[in-house]
C-alpha cells in the first residue's frame, strides 16, 4: 500500500517540492568589461540587479496587485534568456519592453525568470508558479540545455515515456526521503565543504567571465575526442515537458509566445566565433562535431515550431535572424549587446504582426 501509494502521488509531490532555481533575490553587481575578450561586444559598465523574488524586472513590480492598464509580460528560459552578465536595460526582455511601449498606452511590466541551466522541466513548473500573478504574455526560449542534456546522456530510453516520466521513483517522497536522511548522514560524518554545492558560484562567473570562458574556448579544436551524434528527434523528456507547457498554454488566459533558440552552429559560421566555441557540450571531454552540432540544434528548433502550428499557438522565429558572428553572439548561443537589440527587434515585430491585441 505504502509502495502504491508513494507512486500515486509522485506528479503531485514533484510539483509542489521541485526546486526551480533563481537567483539570489535583492542581488545586485556592477560588471566592467574592461579585456580584449568582449571588446566590440559589450561597453561600459553594466548594472545587474534582481527584485525580491529572484527575478530580472523593468520596474518596480506588485505581484500580488496588477493595475488595470498593464501588460505584464513574463519571459521564461535558460541563459539566452537570463542574459546573466547584461545590464538590465540592455537585456532583450527589457529591450523588447522599452519597444512595446511605442505601440501602446499600456503600463508595461517585464518580468524576467530566465536563469542560467534551465530545462523545459524547469520552464513547465515555472508557468505553472507564474500563473498567479497574472501574467498578460508569456515568452519562452527554450532549446540549448535540453539539447546539450540529450548529447551528454544519450538517448535514454522508454517502454512508455509519459507513464516513466510522470511516475519517475526519483521524484517521490519515499526517494527523496532517503535522500534528505543519507544527506544529513554525509554532513555529519564528512567534510562538508566536500558534499556542498556553492549557491553562488554564478556570482563568480559574472565578476570575471573571461576567466570563467578562456580556458574552455576553442573546444571544436581543444578536444581530441570527436562523439558521433545524430538524433532522430528530440529527447522523449524533452518532448514530454514541453508538451505539457503547451497543453497549459491552451487552458489559462495568458497569451503565450515560443521562441526557437539561435546558436551559433550553422554552416556560414565566421571563423572568429568558431574559435569561442565552448558548449559543443559543456563541461566534457569530448566535442561533437560542428554537422552534428548544426543537426541537433536544427531538430529541436523545427521540432518547437511543428508542435507550437499544431497546437495553435504563437511562434517567432529567431534562428534564422540572428547570423552566426561575432556581431550577435559571444559564443555558442549568448547574445552581445547588439544581438540582445536584434533579439528584441525580431521579437517585437511578431508580437506586432500576431499579437497586437494584447496592446490595445
């Protein structure tokens, strides 16, 4: 009973335990570019700051009391979305607000989620999370991660992938029961410094990124060991969650917008950003090579805008607008200051060419 039971309520137990990380709430750096690294890319001193909640804002923001007037507009994603070491009004969710704001009377408020790793896992719990603030448009970049998590594990797989997933023993309260006790075990008996994980480790990353970046460079070229990857589709998890966001999409009363992930892995790529490379995947020994790489990020950008036509939801494509330069993007995916204004350039277009009502 206690087995069957335990199993039962998994989904429910995951959901109001998964931990959705975010950054430190009230943090706030000022980042100088100063090296040669970025130089041309990002200028002068950037200001990085967080509200109360962890999240990336336009202004000032009353969760719990929305005005009438407003458009509040949520962006959800990893990274690309985050723009972790941009400044805050040079970000693209802040960029493509100060756009809107040309089309309409509304107040517009921009709530940034976007942290650093996030999978569609992550991006499902936080639509959920959101809904109660009442959310007017919500924006979803969503790819890369998943993508370097199907390289990295493979292709895991499944008899019947929506019941493995959903009901997933890791995710119980009987496995993370004994977890939580063999944790206060290791803190007890060993060197806690061995078993802890720094919550700001991304702090560090922000303050010196070059550091952080310089030594994993180059990595098409760095590492000798090429792995053969070439997916049919995308990751059954990845298509399980993503799936799931959309079917919530379809039932609240927020507009949601999905956007493809733009990366650097296309075959006109400039030989000054194929040497910045780095994430071919990330924290590995190996590399794929740049045609599977070019492949697998291909899958899942058509995979996201197939599903999104046949859910009847919005899609903006972003891909093919933002070229694989120097110009536009740093390294594999993130963006330099002039591609964070290209990013919201594309993005407020498509909101005005499908989206307009939310602007009246």
């Amino acid at each position: 009973f206690i087995i069957l039971l335990n199993l039962v309520t998994t989904p429910f137990f995951h959901l109001i335990t998964f931990d959705v990380p975010a950054r430190i709430p009230n943090y706030e750096i000022i980042k100088e570019y100063k090296g040669d690294f970025f130089k041309g890319m990002f200028s002068g001193k950037h200001y990085i700051s967080v509200d109360e909640k962890g999240y990336r804002t336009n202004k000032k923001i009353d969760y719990e009391n929305k005005e009438k007037n407003t458009l509040r507009i949520f962006t959800i994603g990893g990274s690309t979305t985050e723009e972790g070491s941009t400044d805050n009004s040079k970000t693209w969710p802040n960029l493509s607000g100060l756009k809107l704001s040309k089309f309409t009377k509304k107040n517009i408020e921009v709530i940034n989620i976007g942290m650093a790793g996030l999978r569609a896992e992550h991006h499902f719990y936080s639509l959920k999370r959101i809904k109660k603030y009442e959310p007017d448009l919500i924006i979803f970049m969503a790819g890369i991660n998943d993508w370097n998590r199907h390289i990295i594990i493979g292709e895991k797989k499944y008899l019947f992938p929506n019941y493995e997933i959903k009901y997933d023993y890791k995710k119980s309260i009987l496995f993370n029961t004994f977890k939580n006790i063999n944790k206060q075990i290791r803190r007890k008996f060993f060197n806690k410094k061995e078993i802890q994980k720094d919550p700001v480790n991304f702090i560090s990353a922000e303050l010196d990124t070059e550091a952080y970046l310089m030594p994993q460079i180059d990595s098409l070229n760095i590492r000798t060991t090429i792995k053969s990857f070439k997916p049919k589709n995308v990751s059954a998890d990845y298509q399980y969650w993503m799936s799931l966001i959309m079917k919530e999409c379809r039932k609240i009363d927020s507009v949601c917008l999905f956007l493809d992930q733009p990366s650097a892995y296309k075959k006109n790529i400039t030989d000054k950003l194929l040497k910045r490379l780095w994430m071919t995947p990330p924290n590995q020994e190996y590399t794929l090579s740049l045609q599977d790489l070019i492949l697998i990020s291909s899958t899942y950008n058509n995979w996201i805008k197939e599903e999104t036509k046949k859910n009847k939801l919005h899609f903006c494509l972003l891909s093919d607008k933002i070229k694989a330069n120097t110009k536009y993007l740093t390294d594999d995916c993130h963006f330099t200051e002039s591609g964070s204004t290209k990013v919201s350039q594309v993005l407020v277009n498509c909101i005005n060419l499908s989206l307009k009502s939310i602007l009246n």
